[in-house]
C-alpha cells in the first residue's frame, strides 16, 4: 500500500552511483580515525568480545579484561593522552557496541589518564602511575563525589591533613555522609588508579579542595587504612561500584598534584593562583570529561537511531489500518526515527566543535595560571558562580549536557520504536538509555551546568548594558519557506530577548548577610531557558559551520543531508512554536505554513534513508546488536544459541 503523500518505504539498499564522500566522513569520523576503528573492529572477532555484554557479576571483571584488551590495540602507547582524538575514537568504538564499558574507558581515558597527564611532567610518582595506565596495568577511577552532600567537587568533607615531618599527607573520612560514592573500585583484584578530590589541611588552616593520586588493589603500591565497600548490585548498569573510606590512609607528598602550588616545611601553602582559580584549574579536566561525554553520546545517539532504521526496514505490520506494509510506511513512524536520525547527526556535527574547542582552550598561548589579573580572558576563565563547569568551559559543559538530553531522546524513541526487541539488553538502545541517564550528573550535573551558565550569561549581559544599551533588536520577518539560516535568525533573536528578559529580573549582587538563594531562586527556572537557548544557537550554528553543503554538491550524500539538516532546523522552531506566537515574531499563518514545511521536509528525507544510515551508522558487526543485522529474526537466533543456559532442575 501506497500514497501519494508517503510514497513506498525506502529501498533495501543504498544508492550505488555515488560513492561515500570523503569530507562526509571526516566529518563523522575526524582525521586519521578510519585506522584506528579497523585496529579496534580485529578485537570483535576475538573471544572477549564475540560473547555478549555480560549479565552477572563477572561483568566488572569481562568489561575491564576489554578495556586492557582496547589499550593494546589502540596503538601509539606512549603517545595515548597527548593526542585526544585516540581516545575519542575508543569512546566512539565502544559506545556502538558496549555501553557499560564505554563509561569505564570515558573514567579511565578522558578524566584519569589525562587528569594525571599534567603532572607527570615534573612528578615521578604521577609519571609512574600514569605509565601503568598506559600499559593497561591499572584502571583509572574517580573519588569525588560524597554520600551524604551534593557540590562534592566544591566542598568536599574528606580530610587530607598535610603532616610536614614526614612530608606525607593522611586521608581521613570524619563521618559516613563523607564517604567516596559511586566509585567503580570495588573488585580486589583489578588494580586501580584513582583521582581523588580532599579538603587539604595544614598549618591550622582549611585550604579547600584539592586533588590527589592514589593506587587501589595494587600490589606494587600498597595502602593501608582503606576501606571499601561494594554496593548493592545494579543490573542496569554493571560496574563494581563502591563506598571508599579513609581511615588514616598515609600518601606521599607527590600524590598530591600541587601543580604550582608548594607546601613549605613549616606548612604554609603558597600558592599563586586565587582559591577560585585554584579549583578551576584542578578541574581543568572537566574540558576533556565533557568532550570525551560527547563524542560517546554521539556515538550512541548515531548508533541507536540507525539501529532502530535498520529494523524497521525490516519490519512488516499485519495491523488492520495496513496490513503486510512497512512499519515505516506510517507517519508516526518516521516522524518518529526520522527526527531521530537528525537529532543525532546534529550531535556528531557538535561533537567535532567541542573537539576544536577542546584544542583551542588547551593550546591557548596564554594558560589559565598566567592570565593577566582583571582581563577578559581571566573573566571566562576563573569566574565560579556556583559551579565550576561553565568557568572550565562555557560552550564545552553546555554541549555536554545537550548531548545527554539528545541521547536520551534518541535511545527512548528507538528502544520505543522497536517493540519488544528494543528491550533486549543484546541490542543496546536500553544501555544506551542508561549512559545518557548516568551522564546526566557524570563530568558535571547537568542541571548545575545550566543553571551556572544561565548565571554566567547574565553576568556576561549586565557588563553589555553597562557599556551600551542591551536591546533585543528587530523582529526577525518569518519566510515564505523555512530553512537552517531563517531558523537560526529567529532563535537568535529569542536568545537576546530572552537575555534582556531574564537581565531585568535577575537580582543585582547582594550585600552581606543577604541569603542569595532568596535573591536568586525567582529567576532560577529562566536561567535554564536561557542556557538552553543559548545552547540552541550553538547547535544551529554548528550544523550550518562545520558541514558546509553548497548547492553545486549533487551528490546523493549531499541531497540526503540537506533534507536532513532541514529537518532538524523546522523541528526545531517547531517546538518553539509558542513562544514565537507570543511575542509575535510568527503569526498564526506562519505557525501554519512551518507546520506544512515540517511535513515536506519529513517526506523529503523519506527516500533519502538508505543513503542516510549507510552514511551514519556504525559497521553492522560494529553495533553487534541482533536488531541492526540484515536479517533480525535470524540474528537473535543465533545470539541465543550462544547465550548461557539455566542448568536443568535435577
């Protein structure tokens, strides 16, 4: 059954005339990427990773056995931290596949291994732990969160109390609220190289958070006085995670990561950089937490949507309404994975800005500590309003946290979308459910980020109105027909309105003894609105920069991503609808005529999806999800012919 409005579903198979584009995958992929994947896909013909994603309580010990088993194929050992994009193609590798082991090496790679990379410069005990690292002999973890407190990372109760006899510091845990939480340190018998946040205490004084490195498990590097707890298991997520408490565990003066800070032998601290931009430069390594997020969560996001397409190209319906059609010849349908696919192509297209912003900030010829006193520059980088994300990295944090929304979105439309195999565990769309919701407080909780950046942009705009009046500007005219640039014009407008909005509401500095919160909580909501328009922008104006597709390019690729970027533009304004209706930058006629548009650009992206998912997707014996295989129904046969069988009852 056809119409004249849907046309058939989508062939079977790709267009054959035009060969993949080149710059597209650059695009997708980055530079020199393609080797490395070809290195990493060997590993899905070996033992370890031919089983499926474990489901017991040896997964802990299968997924750190293919984290070592990644490190040796990944290459270039000694260079691997210095050059981020290794690690985002193994973060983009894994998370078509392995969810759960994508978290380990996003904790093990993009926060451990380039937390500790700094240091190893100058610190031969950070230098020797790092090389372990590298080798594969020790995993990396994270101590900072707390059981009992939120903020963890700007106030933590564990006690490092500096002893300046015996240059060691001792690790104290002063109450069960105090204990290091959610930590996966848990099994004995891996090794682990953990990156701890303390209080550091010494000459009487309260010197606030700092960092430190430790070794768990580790035969080589023994520690005392360390007590660790499993937590109860979470068959959602399988990882040894734990509660860590310190019970006079002793460190030597170079785990402490003073950078160039020093404690001398009286035990005064001296330290250059102010207690602000002290925190912000021990949490410098966010940047590389946030784009290592991304480009997972892209990864997955692409994964996820090109999975569920794949299966439902598949997938015939004998409902009444259509009975022996393609799922996909329903509306709803492909309103449904179509808007998916955009969502998650327009994430890929971010993540290769937060790569450029991530180099950019790291090769930036004028480091954090030596910023001049009252520039500009050190306004961006040292200002902690109340968290310290948005003062790393405003544009970084922010992407992160839409990153997490879009793979939530995406992997819940899919698994939703798929029927009862998208509950399946074997086909990822519930474990990459999961990812997005462990990232939504992992390298920074997201609604923190946007709150802190919501602030941080007002700031940003009352300086602007100090210097010169704050206006909204003119009201953008709606077009006879919408595309990414009208969009853009129309969002950018809502963002300044919505700056000069939430400007005239928000609070002037309060004078002492005035409880901010009181100030302050009125406006709380419109500074996420704020923040997310402000994100909004960022998103439109990536995809327009970083995929440049002029109209002389007729090849298929290009044709399917010009439909397809238009589709996530009038999604977009879509949903903004309202308020445009609001204040009168559409009219009814306009919200009427878009409506139409969205249609068209929906039903032009319909034969579009063959070249689309040959383009997005991950190699089908990448994604090992039986769904995504050309025939599902035999797929799933087989991965239950080598699934574990219940033991008969005797």
């Amino acid at each position: 059954m056809t119409s004249a409005l849907t046309g058939p579903p989508p062939p079977a198979s790709p267009s054959s005339t035009v060969p993949p584009a080149e710059r597209h995958r650059r695009i997708l992929h980055g530079h020199g990427a393609s080797q490395r994947l070809e290195r990493l896909d060997r590993l899905l013909d070996t033992p370890l990773f031919r089983t499926p994603a474990a489901t017991s309580a040896d997964d802990p010990l299968r997924t750190y056995a293919r984290l070592r088993a990644i490190n040796a194929a990944a290459g270039d050992l000694d260079q691997l931290g210095e050059d981020p994009t290794t690690i985002h193609t193994i973060l983009e590798w894994t998370a078509a596949h392995d969810p759960a082991l994508t978290l380990a090496a996003h904790v093990h790679y993009a926060v451990c291994l380039q937390g500790l990379l700094p240091a190893s410069a100058t610190n031969p005990y950070a230098a020797g732990l790092l090389a372990e690292m590298r080798q594969g002999e020790s995993i990396g973890a994270i101590l900072i969160t707390e059981l009992g407190r939120g903020g963890s990372h700007l106030s933590p109760e564990t006690e490092a109390r500096y002893d300046p006899e015996a240059r060691t510091f001792t690790l104290t845990t002063p109450h069960d609220g105090a204990l290091k939480f959610m930590s996966n340190v848990a099994h004995p018998g891996v090794p682990r190289t953990a990156l701890l946040f303390a209080r550091l205490l010494s000459g009487g004084q309260d010197h606030g958070p700092h960092p430190f490195v430790l070794p768990l498990h580790h035969p080589a590097h023994p520690l005392t006085d360390v007590r660790i707890d499993p937590l109860p298991p979470n068959p959602a997520w399988p990882l040894d995670n734990a509660l860590v408490r310190f019970e006079g565990t002793v460190l030597p003066y170079d785990a402490w990561l003073h950078d160039s800070a020093s404690l001398a032998p009286d035990g005064t601290l001296t330290d250059p950089l102010t207690p602000d931009r002290r925190l912000l430069h021990s949490l410098a390594i966010s940047s590389h937490a946030s784009a290592g997020a991304v480009v997972a969560q892209a990864a997955a996001a692409r994964a996820a949507a090109t999975s569920a397409l794949r299966y439902a190209t598949t997938r015939t319906t004998t409902g009444r309404l259509a009975p022996g059609e393609n799922v996909l010849a329903y509306r709803t349908q492909r309103q449904a994975l179509y808007t998916a696919l955009a969502e998650s192509h327009a994430l890929t297209l971010a993540t290769r800005h937060a790569q450029q912003l991530l180099r950019d900030l790291h090769l930036s010829a004028t480091p954090r500590e030596h910023t001049p006193e009252g520039s500009e520059e050190q306004a961006h980088q040292a200002t902690v309003t109340w968290a310290p994300w948005s003062g790393v990295h405003l544009d970084l944090a922010l992407i992160k946290a839409h990153a997490t929304e879009t793979l939530e979105q995406v992997s819940a439309t899919a698994r939703r979308r798929s029927g009862a195999q998208g509950l399946l565990a074997v086909n990822h769309l519930a474990g990459c459910e999961t990812l997005a919701h462990i990232f939504q407080s992992a390298a920074g909780d997201n609604l923190l980020i946007q709150l802190d950046a919501g602030k941080l942009l007002t700031d940003r705009a009352r300086v602007q109105a100090s210097r010169a009046a704050l206006r909204p500007g003119p009201v953008p005219a709606a077009l006879p027909s919408w595309d990414l640039p009208a969009v853009l014009r129309h969002e950018t407008y809502r963002l300044r309105v919505l700056t000069h909005d939430t400007l005239s509401r928000a609070p002037r500095p309060c004078g002492p003894g005035t409880p901010a919160l009181d100030a302050w909580d009125p406006v709380l909501p419109r500074l996420v609105v704020l923040a997310r328009c402000h994100t909004s922008v960022l998103m439109l104006r990536t995809c327009r920069d970083q995929l440049p597709l002029p109209s002389t390019d007729r090849s298929a690729q290009a044709r399917a991503l010009r439909a397809l970027r238009r589709l996530y533009a009038l999604t977009h304004l879509e949903r903004h609808v309202g308020w445009h209706l609001e204040h009168g930058t559409l009219t009814a006629a306009d919200a009427d005529r878009l409506r139409g548009d969205l249609d068209a650009a929906l039903d032009a992206v319909h034969p579009c999806i063959p070249d689309l998912v040959e383009l997005l997707a991950p190699p089908r014996a990448r994604t090992t999800a039986p769904l995504a295989a050309a025939d599902p129904v035999a797929a799933l046969v087989e991965a239950s012919r080598h699934t574990p069988h219940h033991p008969e009852r005797p």
